[in-house]
C-alpha cells in the first residue's frame, strides 16, 4: 500500500491535460485551487497505515491473499459492507468533505459482479480481463475515479437521437487492438486525484444505442483527455493568503468535466462492449453501491453537529433549552442516516460472482433520506450559529494595524473564547452549509450516485407491495380465494 506521499508523488508522473479558468496547468498536483482535494485523498493513505484505523481502512484481497487499501477491495461477506459503511462516516468525519475515493471502489465491485454475469450468460471474455486489471489496481494501490454520467443532452430523447452524438460517450471507431471512444462525463468527482478512470453507461440502453453500451478504464493521462476543473461556491479563498476564511483549513474536494476527444481503450481494458442487455444491471449495481457510500454524508454531518455545539459554547447560548434541542435533533436525523447505511450493508447477500451486494431497495432509501437530512441538518446549524456566519469581515481584517482591534473586541462572544476561534469555527459552518464543502454536503447529498427521483423509482420497483395488501387484507377478513 502507497504512503500519502507516494500517493502525490504517483500523481506528479501523470501528463494529464487540465483547465481551469480557462487556462492549462502545468502543475495540477501543486496547485493551491486543487491541493485541498489531493489531500483529501491522500488521507485514505495516510490512515490505511495508522495501526488504529487498519481494521477499517484494509482488508484481505481474496485475489493475492494481500492486505489492500479497502477502497481497492472486493466485498466478500456483509462484515465487508458494515466495515465500508463505517470507513464512509470515520473519513466523512476526518476530512469535513468529499474525499472522492468511493466511486472508483463502487465501480469495481460493480463491474466484477457484471462482467462476470455477462461472461456465464454469453461467453465472453470481460470478466477475465477485469480480474487481472483488478489485481494491478490492488497491487499498486491505485485511485479510480468511477465515471458515469453522461451530459445527456436533451433528456426526453435517447442517445442516438440527439442532435449531438456525443452527448453520451460511445464507441466511434472498433480496431484490431481495442476501440475508439469519444464524449464525456460531467461533475466528476476526483478526477484530478485519480490515477485511472473506470468509464461506465449512465442509463439502460435498447439495441439502437449498442455504441453507448461500453465500459473500460483507461489511465487518466491517456491521449485525448482533457479535464475541465468546475467551480465551487467560495472557492477562490484556496487562493488567498491565510487559512481562517477558508473554514476547512486542511480538506476540500472538486469535480470535473472530464472529454474524451478519441480515446484509444486497449482490448483487454474493455469491460463491457455493446452488451446492451447487462448495462441496466451495471447502472443499477453501481447505484445501489454508490448510494451506500453516501456514509460519508454522516461523518461531514459529525462534523457540522460538532461545529454547531462549539460556536453555541463560543456564544453562551449552549444551555438554552431550544439549542439544546436542536442539537438532540441534528443528532437524530444524523443517526437516522446512518442506520440506512448500516441496514442496507448489513442485509447485503452474495451475487453468483461471490461479491456482496448491498440491500438494494434499502440503499435507495438510505440516498433518498441523504438527499433530505443534510438540508435540515444544515438549517438547524445555521439557526444555532446566528447571523455573524455570513457578515463576518475577512482574516486580513482581523490581522488589520487599523482595524483588527475593533475585529477583536467587537466580534467577541464568552469571556476566555478567542475572537479568533469564534472566527473560525463560524467559518467552518458556512464552509460546510453554503461555501466549498456545501457542494457536497448538500446539492451533491440531493444528485450524486442519482437525483431523489431516480431512488423513487427503484423503491417502487422493488417493494413487495404484493405481500403488503395480502397481509391488510387478511387481517381485515378479506377473503379472495
Ligand atoms: Fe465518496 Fe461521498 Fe465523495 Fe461520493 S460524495 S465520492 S460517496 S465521499
Ligand atoms: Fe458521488
């Protein structure tokens, strides 16, 4: 297993291709806008070493018999999944953000149970491929970045039916050694912390879009990528001098547009070609795996919670009985998140590939309560803190010959308390409910690993509801026969 430092080290060998602000990076490992990020993931190396999170940050691969980083490892028992479960809120809580490492583990335990299903039912030849790109992926301990959605364009038509083409990423060209594939992901989370990419259909597919029906990974500096940085609310104070402003001093996450302009995937890298039958089966296992990992939402949510009872103690309102309350409140509805998490890793079975899956029906609820929770979770956080959260003036301020002193004396709360640490702790709130770390927290608890309507949909698909009236019906003495 890498060390965090090998783990930056490893990502300054990558030539990559990477804008932001319109301009080219020479340096994206180093750079300020995206070394927050980095770091966070580098703490999923850095913590796999430390003896006390071993247990939850390794495992034993079933392949090699090696201790592997768990974000490489194939669940094979439903411990596997409650430990995956528990690492998502131990990290959530160790970073306050997204430290973007799920996806690629999600992708790879989805893509095992697929390829292997697509190979017993025709014959083929990815699940062989996947094994020996799995081991090399466990045994140089690699980051990969999951990416599924496609831009989609206009969402009433299919794929082939758009104006644009490549509005869904597709095979334009099949080779002697490998195929051709041009379009992009959006919002990619870590895409510039990852060392591979693990590209995968965003919808289930009919025959007349079979070129969409493609899986493969390519590393993240193959030819014909390029990497758009998005923005993020407040993200220019990475830039500026001084920490306080920034509220997480240390962590944040990024997303990315990612472009294939031609890529060249070599044959035994593709993991899914025009199988249009297994791509709802991937899309849906990789969603179900995917909505678990939002344990992560549970730890940021630890974080807010503790957050909000710090700057109730700054401001001596913490004995007040409606504070009180609503810290027992964030604590429910943040516990609450967390029972779906463990409930669907804890009711997992075994696929036919030997690899756990998760209760599907019960991820689903669990995403659709994060798309919910954070929101007022957040709401509660913001009431306790009290306006000064988003009139505060700025560190520079508060270090002011002029004006520090007025900073000081005036934004004080209890006696003994800092000026500062009020500052900061203040600034975290706000970093955490509409700054950087709210990109995670919030909009991405409402649309990541799929929109609240899309969890709708596979709650009523996969409730018995059959079973439900029975036992109504029989219990009121309604005999049908
Ligand atoms: Fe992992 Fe959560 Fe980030 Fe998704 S949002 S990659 S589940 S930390
Ligand atoms: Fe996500």
């Amino acid at each position: 297993m890498m060390t965090a430092e090998e783990y930056l080290e490893s990502l300054r060998r990558l030539r990559r291709k990477v804008y932001l602000f319109g301009e080219r990076l020479a340096d994206p490992v180093d750079h300020p806008f995206l070394r927050p990020s980095l770091r966070a993931v580098a703490a999923t190396y850095a913590l796999a070493h430390e003896p006390e999170h071993a247990a939850v940050m390794t495992a034993t691969s079933h392949l090699s018999g090696r201790r592997v980083n768990r974000f490489t490892h194939i669940h094979r028992s439903a411990d596997d999944l409650v430990t995956k479960s528990k690492m998502g809120r131990m990290l959530g809580a160790h970073t306050g953000c997204c430290f973007q490492r799920c996806v690629g583990m999600d992708a790879l335990n989805a893509l095992f149970i697929v390829t292997h299903d697509m190979d017993r039912q025709g014959g083929t030849d990815y699940h062989r491929r996947f094994l020996r790109y799995l081991e090399m992926v466990q045994e140089r301990d690699l980051v990969c970045d999951g990416a599924m959605t496609d831009p989609k364009g206009d969402r009433s038509l299919p794929p082939h039916r758009q104006p644009d083409p490549d509005l869904y990423l597709r095979v334009v060209e099949e080779r002697a050694d490998g195929i051709v594939v041009r379009g992009a992901k959006v919002h990619q989370t870590g895409a510039l912390s990852s060392h591979e990419l693990i590209v995968m259909p965003t919808v289930a597919l009919r025959d007349e879009d079979k070129d969409y029906a493609v899986a493969f990974a390519v590393p993240a500096d193959a030819e014909g990528i390029v990497y758009v940085v998005g923005r993020q609310s407040s993200d220019t104070r990475r830039l500026e001098s001084g920490t306080l402003d920034r509220g997480n001093v240390t962590f944040g996450g990024h997303e990315a547009l990612v472009v294939f302009e031609d890529v060249l995937v070599p044959r035994e890298r593709v993991f899914m070609l025009r199988e249009t039958a297994h791509v709802g089966q991937l899309v849906s296992c990789f969603a179900a795996y995917h909505r678990q990992s939002y344990a992560c939402k549970v730890g940021v949510g630890d974080v807010l919670i503790g957050a909000a009872q710090t700057i109730a103690e700054y401001n001596g309102t913490e004995r007040a009985s409606h504070v009180r309350d609503k810290i027992v409140e964030m604590n429910h509805l943040n516990e609450t998140l967390y029972c779906g998490c463990i409930a669907c890793a804890s009711e997992g079975r075994p696929t036919a590939s030997g690899t756990w899956l998760v209760d599907t029906l019960l991820a689903n609820v669990h995403k659709q309560n994060v798309t919910r929770l954070p929101y007022e979770i957040a709401r509660l956080a913001q009431d306790i803190a009290g306006g000064l959260m988003v009139t505060m003036p700025s560190e520079r301020d508060l270090r002011s010959p002029e004006v520090g002193r007025y900073v000081e004396k005036y934004l004080r709360g209890r006696e003994g308390v800092p000026t500062e640490h009020r500052m900061r702790v203040l600034r975290l709130i706000e970093n955490l409910t509409l700054g950087s770390a709210a990109v995670g927290y919030l909009t991405e608890s409402m649309h990541g690993a799929g929109s609240p309507q899309a969890q709708r949909i596979m709650i009523a698909r996969e409730v018995d509801m059959a079973q439900k009236t029975r036992a109504a019906r029989r219990l009121c003495g309604i005999d049908e026969g």
